[in-house]
C-alpha cells in the first residue's frame, strides 16, 4: 500500500467577509445572505448570536442592526486570486478548493525549510507580512485532515503521519458537511468521527451508499482526493515565426531548439516543471494543427523538440495517405507555439542524492527507444470494453494519456468470464474443428451443433463447453459481425477460445 498523501491546507476565516468588506479590521457585525440563508457573518455578529445557516428574519431578530448583503461568489474568486498568486511564489503547485481555501503538497516545500512545521511557521509569516494575519495551516494525510486541522485554534497544526484516524475521532460529524447523512447519523447516536469510523465499511455502504462509503473513508483518516495545480501561468508559453516556411520535419525541429529553451528558462525561474504541453503548429495557409503531449514525469528541452518533430511526422504521414485530402493537408510550417498546459512543483521532481529512481532510469530508457523508433514505435497497452478480444486491447504511444478503459468488472454484453485468455491472436487464427468421424462440424440457426467436437487441429477434444452466440451490429449493412462462441480442452491440456463463423472455425486465443 502506498504512503498517504500529505498536504498543506491554508484557511483564511471568513474570506467572503473579506471580499466583500475589504481588508478594514475590525468589521461590523454583518451577514451575507442567499437565498434568505445567512451563508457568512462577521465575528462581531457571532457575538450576538447570529449563526451561519440562519434564516434573514431569525438573524435580524438576534442583532436588529445587523447588516445584510447579498452573497457573490464571483467577487470571492476574483479577490482570492491575487492570494493564490501569492503562495505560488513561494510554494508552487496550489490547488484551489474554493475561494478561502487552497491546498498544495508538503514534500517539496518541507524538505526545503527542513519539515512541515518549519514549512507551515515560514508560510504563516509570509502572509502575514503580505498583509493576512488571519491565515490558518494545517498539515496532514489528505486534504480533509489538514483542512480540520486548519481550523483549529493554533495557527499551524500538523498532524503526524499515520495518525490521522485518531486526530479526527473527537471531532463531530458536522464537520463532514453532509446534512442529509449527518442528521441521520445524529438520530442513530453516531456523534463523532471516530464512532462513524468505527462502523463496518460494508454496513456503512449498504446503509447510506457510496457517499456515506466516502465520508466514512474521510473520518477514518483515508483521504484519496486528487490535487489538480491551477493552470500555469500564460507567460510561460513561448512561440517562433519563421520567415520562409519550413518544409522538413528536422528542419523545423533544429529551429525551434532555441524556443525550447526558452520554455524551459521561464519554468525554472517560476520553480515550476511541465507535466503536459501544447504544441500548435501554423502552417503558410494559416491552418493550425494543435496536439497536446503528456510526459510520464516532465519535460525537458529535448523532449519538446522531440514532440515537434514527432507531430510533423504525423502530420506528414496523414497527408501522404491521403494527399487529395485537403482538410488533411498544409503546407511548409511557418509558425511554432509551446504552451505549457500543466505544471508541477519542481520539488516534487528532483533527483534523488544517489541518482534517479527506477522509474526515471525506465523512462528515460524507453525514451530514447521511441526516439530512434518514432512516436508509435512504444505503446502500453490497456484493457477496454468489447465483445471480441482483440477489441479489448487498446494501445498507446509512450508518454500520452491511456483512453480511460471501460471498467473490466463491470457487465458487458457479449463479455467473457475470468480468466480471460492469456494470448490473443491477432488476427484470429484458423483451426479445423471436426467430429468423431472427421467431418466438420456445422451449427445450425437455433445453434445446434452437427456432432460433438472431438478432434481440434487434428488433436483429441478433452473438453468443451459452448456454443454462445455473438451478433454485434445487426444493423448495419451486411448484418455486422455473428458467430458463435466454444471453449475447447484438448488432450495436451491446452485451453482454447474457438469461434465459428461463416462455416469455419477460428481460434480467438488461448489459455495458460
């Protein structure tokens, strides 16, 4: 099992308040309002008993001259903004939760001030001094621990690795912020954390679904929320024109050499590395080609160049198999943009002291193979849904993001039953499947075999269990693809995956 994440939570109390108010401490007692729900209110207005998700008439009936605004969550994201920016010029990489609330990753900027709470205090200062005081930190495994430990009443709050359950089981089921499941929770006697923790996972699903499963997993401290970085900044993208289009694909690849650089020369000096890049490509006729590129780990200069020369290569491939195609085709390249489309912290990507890790030496190994061999020339391959095996296999060059493959657990029409074959033959392999009188075996319309097979390839059956029909595309031309499935054991003990169609025998792949 793989070490929790940690992360670094910073919680600014009553932001909308802020944003609407400005920065003039203290504020009046005031309220903003939604749909007639107070939504935030002013310490001044806690005072008098005015509460976060009181109704207007009830909130002006504790405090008479409370003051009501309206509630603008555009204003919240656009005041929160220069704040982001902020923390990004010291600790790259943030996320935003909502406007008040950001999340970044702890490794890089612990090991660089010698731990999390050296990193949190260092943080905490610099906000300060820029101008928020009120600023909260929490450090945790997972974004909902650090957040709760944000809102504790210490400024920095860390939480030790691997005692997150026991960090959140004092604290109420409120603080979940399900109303629908904590109010059930409450009327069952579940009033902590630690005693929803404590329910059986399965008991938990059953009962309240997969959201009453997710908050269970959050109060036990198991916190698998992904952090998304906010798109990089668009200063960091960097373009070329050339005078006199450039034709050749080395051609254009030796010029962009230097906007490389400079690509990777404006992400070093925002301490930031890319994790996914842009590259658009103008041709003379003023048609842009656009493709986005995906690196296992980041990108280097070398690498950029290699993705420009790789998607004129494609670009070239595609015209010359189909060159009357003009939607396809263009002319000599006259322009190069680089755009950085994700960034990561670039403390999370350094070397370690004794050399990089296997997964980098991989990389950079396979690398080097899809350079000499293409861009094509190394895929991964993924398993996706389908009723034929060779439509399960999905294949995809080194470095790009995998098409999502269909969940293989999940019910498919036409799908087989684990284990599925070891090898697939691709194209299917022709076979002779024939009686105990040597002819061969026939299946009629309602599926009715001719005889029992007893012989595959001229080898005793074993066993065999089938047919099972397969018509995909009934209705398309020509009536699609239909046949009728067997699992065959011959007398070597070797399993078989055979199909028949068109009166002729197939085998679709084999088991081990």
């Amino acid at each position: 099992m793989s070490a929790p994440l940690r992360v670094l939570v910073l919680w600014f109390p009553d932001w909308p308040l802020r944003a609407a108010l400005g920065d003039a401490l203290p504020h009046p007692p005031t309220a903003l309002m939604q749909a007639n729900i107070v939504v935030a209110c002013t310490a001044s207005a806690r005072e008098h008993g005015v509460r976060v998700g009181q109704r207007r008439r009830e909130a002006q009936g504790r405090l008479s001259s409370l003051r009501v605004l309206p509630h603008d969550p555009d204003r919240d994201e656009r005041a929160f903004l220069p704040v982001l920016q902020l923390i990004e010029e010291h600790a790259p990489g943030v996320t935003l939760l909502r406007p008040g609330l950001a999340v970044l990753r702890a490794r890089g900027i612990s090991r660089y001030h010698g731990g999390e709470e050296a990193a949190a205090a260092w943080l905490v200062t610099q906000l300060t001094e820029a101008g928020f005081p009120e600023v909260r930190i929490g450090v945790g495994d997972g974004p909902f621990t650090a957040e709760t430990a944000a809102r504790g009443p210490q400024r920095c709050t860390v939480v030790p690795p691997g005692e997150a359950r026991e960090f959140l089981a004092p604290f109420p089921v409120q603080v979940l912020r399900d109303e629908q499941i904590t109010g059930l929770l409450l009327r069952l006697g579940v009033r902590t954390l630690g005693e929803f923790a404590a329910l059986g996972p399965v008991d938990v699903r059953d009962r309240f679904g997969e959201r009453g499963a997710r908050l269970r997993a959050l109060a036990a401290g198991a916190d698998s929320q992904r952090l998304v970085p906010r798109p990089p900044d668009p200063e960091l993208m960097r373009s070329v024109e050339f005078e006199t289009p450039l034709s050749g694909a080395d051609q254009v690849a030796f010029a962009v050499r230097q906007t490389a650089d400079a690509v990777m020369l404006a992400l070093g000096e925002a301490s930031v590395v890319c994790t996914e890049v842009r590259i658009d490509l103008t041709d003379d006729n003023g048609q842009v080609f656009s493709r986005p590129w995906l690196h296992p780990s980041c990108f280097d200069a070398s690498d950029l160049v290699d993705r420009v020369r790789w998607q004129l290569e494609a670009l070239a491939a595609q015209t010359a198999k189909d060159p009357v195609d003009e939607a396809r085709a263009f002319g000599g390249i006259s322009a190069v943009r680089i755009v950085p489309v994700a960034v990561d912290d670039a403390a999370h990507h350094q070397p370690g002291l004794f050399g990089s890790g296997t997964d980098e030496r991989l990389h950079h190994a396979v690398s080097r193979v899809q350079t000499m061999l293409g861009h094509e020339g190394v895929v991964t391959a993924a398993l996706a849904g389908g009723r034929w095996l060779a439509d399960r296999q999905v294949l995809t060059p080194w470095g790009e993001r995998a098409v999502a493959p269909r969940d293989p657990a999940s019910p498919w029409p036409g799908s087989l039953p684990d284990p599925l074959p070891a090898e697939v033959f691709r194209p299917p392999r022709p076979l002779g499947v024939t009686g105990a009188d040597g002819t061969a075996i026939r299946i009629d319309e309602r599926g009715a075999l001719s005889s029992d097979p007893a012989f595959i390839d001229g080898t005793a059956v074993h066993a065999w269990a089938g047919p099972w029909p397969v018509h995909e595309r009934r209705w398309a031309s020509g009536g699609g693809k239909r046949g009728h499935r067997f699992q065959v054991v011959d007398d070597r003990d070797r399993a078989w995956l055979v199909f028949c169609a068109g009166g002729r025998w197939w085998a679709e792949g084999r088991y081990r």
